[in-house]
C-alpha cells in the first residue's frame, strides 16, 4: 500500500483552483463551498457544501475534484456534501464577489443575515455601475442568481441572490 505523500493543506492547496461551472471566474474555495479535507493515508476526503440543495454543478465540481487530485497522484477520493450549516453569501470571499462584478454578474448586497427585499435595496449594475436598474425575473439562468436591467445603459445582468 502506498501512503499518500500529502498533507491536509497540500490538498487544500491543490483544490484552491477548481472552479465554479456556473460562474467560471470564481474557485470553489472563493465561494466558501470547499469546507474541509480529511487525510487518512492514502485516503482523502473532501468535504464540500452546495451554494443550494440540488446545485446541479455538483456532479461536476465532484468530477473536477476528482480529476485533478487523480492527477497529481491521489487516487482514493471521496466527496461528502455537508448541507449543515447550509451555505451562505456570507461565506464568499471579497475577491469572489469583485470577480463576479468584473464578469458582469452583481454580487450579493447584504449579509444573508439580513432580510432582503428588492423593492428596499438598489441593485447596482455590474457594467456602468447605475443604481437606475430594474427586476426582470427573480431567477435568472441558475436558482441563485435574480435578472435584472438597467436603465442607464440597457444591459440585462444577473444578480446574485444573498442567501
């Protein structure tokens, strides 16, 4: 039996770059869904918490996962998906919410301890930065994300929903 070589935080490490398939400018780590790694020889479990139950991006971040510890010689991986605590906005990182808005999706405005209402907050746009934006629907293309317009400059956005 081999013994794998590496330590928890190698693998933290080498997880740190798996991105998210919805919103690819953003790592699973950015958005606080990688929660923990057990090591235990040559097994390694990645314990991993959805942005939503039934996240469809799931089977594939698992898959990714997967993959590129394979490729760095990891062969007995596990993925456990931890739903408690449930995921929360609060969890994403300053530098995943400026890449959202960078790609043209707003991020999230509150705190998820804090009610949301659109009618109570301003959506900023994420291309021109107006407040002059308007609800469209309030699921845009994945059950996370609202669709907005602006007003200021016509473009249609995706907002992320503070949960």
């Amino acid at each position: 039996m081999v013994v794998n070589q590496f330590t928890k935080e190698d693998i933290l490490q080498i997880l740190s770059v798996i991105i998210d398939p919805e919103i690819p400018v953003v790592t699973i780590e950015e958005m606080g869904m990688l929660k923990d790694v057990k090591v235990n020889g040559d097994e390694v479990e990645v314990l991993l918490t959805p942005t939503y139950t039934g996240c469809p991006a799931m089977n594939l971040i698992e898959q990714d996962i997967k993959m590129t510890l394979a490729s760095k010689g990891v062969q007995h991986v596990s993925v456990k998906l931890v739903y408690d605590p449930a995921w929360t906005t609060d969890w994403m990182t300053d530098i995943a919410k400026a890449k959202m808005k960078l790609y043209g999706i707003a991020p999230p405005l509150t705190s998820a301890c804090n009610s949301e209402r659109f009618t109570d907050n301003v959506i900023e746009c994420p291309h021109c930065g107006s407040k002059q934006t308007q609800l469209i629907s309030r699921f845009g293309s994945t059950a996370c994300k609202s669709l907005f317009t602006c007003k200021a400059c016509l473009e249609p956005f995706e907002y992320f929903k503070c949960h």
